[in-house]
C-alpha cells in the first residue's frame, strides 16, 4: 500500500464524523481481483478493524449465514459473482439482520436494493452497449455528485467529488425503479437519478417492499470498466467516503456521543463521558475527537454534537446542567445540593468534569448566568454576577443544612 493511502488513513482519523473504532468485518469475495481485494482488506485493517475474508466461490449459503451473523458488519465487494451471495430463496441477503455494504452493483437486485434489469435498473458506467440507456453513461468518470450533504456518508463533502484519479467506472442503481426508503447521498448524475452511493436504513422499505433486516448500502466501487478496478486509481476523497460508509454501517457515524445507545443525547451521555474522563483509561468508545485521549476537548466536542443532535444553533453553555439550553435556577440548585462534593459529573454541577463541585464551576455557571442558546426557550438576560450567584449558594446550601438537622 503506497505512502499517499496511508497518509489518507492518518488524516481520516482526525475528521469529524469519521471515527474508527475496531469491528469484525467479513470480507466477501470471489477470485476475480485478488491484488485490489488485498488492497482493500489492508485499507480496512489499517482503520483498527479485523477482517476476515470470505471466499464465496463453494457457494456454501450455510456458511455464510454462519459467518455473517458472527461479525459487526459484511463487505461485499466487486469480485465475486453475484450469484454466490444467496441459494434459491435469497437466504443469506433476505435473513441475516447484520449491517452491509455491497460494491457489486450486479447483485444490488439479488439483495433487493434495486429492481432487476440488468443495464437499465442497475449497472456500472463504461460497460453500456450501443443501444442501451443510459448512453451517457459509456465513458469514464471520475466524479460523483453528493445529494444529500448533511448525512454522515457524504463525509462532510458537497458538490461534485473526484473519487477516481483517472476515468474509471461507477456503479449505480435508478432511484426511480429502487425502494421507497432509500437514502440516496450521492449520483452518478448531477440530476440525482442514478444513485451512486446510498443506503436502506434497519427497516426501510426495499425494492420487493419488504423492510431491511439492517443497513444496507451501495457503493460507488465498480468493476470492469475498462480493465479491471486498481485500488491506487481511488482518490482521497473517495477513501474518505468509503471509510464514512464503513463507520455508518458500523452505525459510529450516527453519533459518537449517545453513549447508552438510548437514541437521546441527554445528561445521561455526558455524566458518562465525565466519568469516563475522570477515570483517565482514555477508552475508544468515549474518543469522539478521535485523537486517543478521551479529555476536556472530548467534553466540549460533545456540547457542541449533543446541541446540534438537540436542535439547538450553538453548543450548550458550561453551567446548563440540565442541557434545556437556558442556565438558570434550576442548573443552579443542581450545583447548590451538591456544593464541596464528589458527584458524578456536570449534571450534579461539576461542570470541569474534576469529579468534585467547587468555586470553578461556580463561576462557570456565572459566567452564563441567564444566558440561552439559540431554539432555546427565551430568557430576560440578567448581569452575571458571580456574587450573587454565591449568595444563593450558600443560601440554599445552608437551608438544605439546617433542614437536616432539624
């Protein structure tokens, strides 16, 4: 693998949006490009996963079911035959509810991602016969153009993208033949309607109507343009979308951050994350910066994810321990009840995520004294005053003292 691919593996770790943490991915493939499928397994193995690779050439549906429902996610790429993925009632594509991503465009029908008339509902450019539609498509291209820029498989990237070095070949599927609940983020086609790289979300509609077991998506990696596909012709950008597919099919692009796997970014997640920077074992799942420590930056990184997750137009405010975007008396009474504590972090008011309730986070919270966040409910602004907020303090902390011992 030359130099400039894993320079490009190194910058991707840095991205945001495209955290890699380790999986177990099973590499399906046939014996039609060995030299590109060790390319690409090398690629995989050097974002932290563990591969193993899978020849489908015995056609054993048993095994594959076996093997699939033991890994975090299936690749399924170009060089195999597309009928090797299933028996005679498309077992393996129909049953097994583990996260895909297939690059071999001929078998999108099989695993009913499109419809199933080979060159007009599916297909790769450069492999268009005179004749066939669509006829634009019988040159190389280089490009794609993303449509929906905000989904974590677009990798941040808007516009036209170069994915190829050189002219080569892209798979696509015609979204008006495809499934109802197909996610189309990028075409072949500026108009958007030959998709390009996609996805079915866990229980979105397929093309025979069906919902998929898990994600299922497609990707722009063709095969036999002209001449067979070489790993070192894909461009920068096309790497950083492959490894952006790979994250989202893992299901780490959907949000670092929802730490419990509730579906809410709520105090739950951050007292988490302040535990876990407190016990300083630096964990992968905490790494939402993606930098191998898990610390303050990792905190702020979080207010800022959560808030947007939120709907909110800017991160949350240190001092809102309650996340509703306002700081008031209520972020307030949660630092007062637990005033010279050791807490579990931010929600009980330990804002700097030091594990004890002191004046730095008093003043944290003073310093956004009646401030909200924009979508947040109004608030009348008030002077902060690190003096007054002291004063209720020691008023509440003492009420709260001497009921106990009352």
């Amino acid at each position: 693998m030359n130099r400039a691919v894993i320079a490009v593996v190194i910058s991707l770790g840095v991205l945001p949006g495209l955290h890699c943490h380790a999986a177990d991915i099973l590499f399906m493939h046939g014996g039609g490009n060995p030299e590109y499928d060790d390319q690409l397994v090398g690629f995989i193995e050097l974002l932290g996963h563990t591969v193993t690779r899978y020849d489908t050439s015995a056609a054993d549906f048993l095994e594959q079911l076996e093997m699939a429902v033991t890994h975090d996610l299936v690749y399924v790429t170009e060089s195999l035959g597309s009928t090797t993925t299933h028996d005679t009632l498309e077992t393996f594509i129909k049953e097994v509810p583990v996260p895909q991503i297939w690059a071999e465009a001929y078998a999108w029908d099989e695993a009913a991602m499109t419809a199933d008339m080979q060159f007009t509902d599916f297909g790769n450019t450069q492999r268009v016969a005179d004749g066939e539609e669509p006829p634009e498509f019988r040159d190389g291209q280089d490009s794609i153009f993303i449509q929906n820029e905000g989904h974590p498989m677009a990798a941040g990237l808007t516009g036209s993208v170069q994915v190829y070095e050189e002219l080569y070949s892209l798979n696509w599927g015609l979204v008006e033949t495809m499934g109802s609940g197909v996610d189309v983020i990028a075409s072949v086609d500026e108009a958007g309607e030959y998709a390009t790289l996609f996805t079915y979300d866990k229980g979105a509609a397929l093309e025979d109507g069906e919902p998929a077991p898990e994600k299922r998506i497609g990707i722009w990696l063709a095969q036999e343009g002209n001449g067979i596909i070489d790993f070192d012709n894909i461009h920068g950008n096309g790497l950083g979308l492959l490894v952006a597919a790979i994250n989202y099919g893992l299901g780490l692009t959907e949000g670092l951050g929802d730490f419990n796997g509730d579906g809410v970014w709520d105090t739950t997640d951050i007292d988490l994350l302040g535990k876990e920077i407190i016990a300083g074992t630096n964990s992968s799942d905490f790494d939402i910066t993606g930098d191998s420590a898990v610390n303050q930056d990792d905190l702020n990184q979080w207010l800022s994810d959560a808030a947007t997750e939120n709907g909110f137009g800017v991160p949350y405010l240190g001092g809102d321990a309650n996340l509703d975007g306002t700081v008031d008396a209520q972020d307030l009474n949660s630092l007062a009840l637990n005033w010279q504590q050791n807490v579990d972090p931010w929600s009980q008011g330990d804002f700097n995520t030091d594990g004890f309730v002191d004046a730095s986070d008093l003043n944290a919270l003073a310093l956004n004294w009646q401030s909200s966040i924009p979508s947040a409910a109004a608030a009348v602004p008030e002077p902060n005053s690190l003096a007054i907020l002291c004063l209720c303090v020691i008023t509440i902390v003492l009420g709260r003292r001497r009921s106990d011992s009352g």
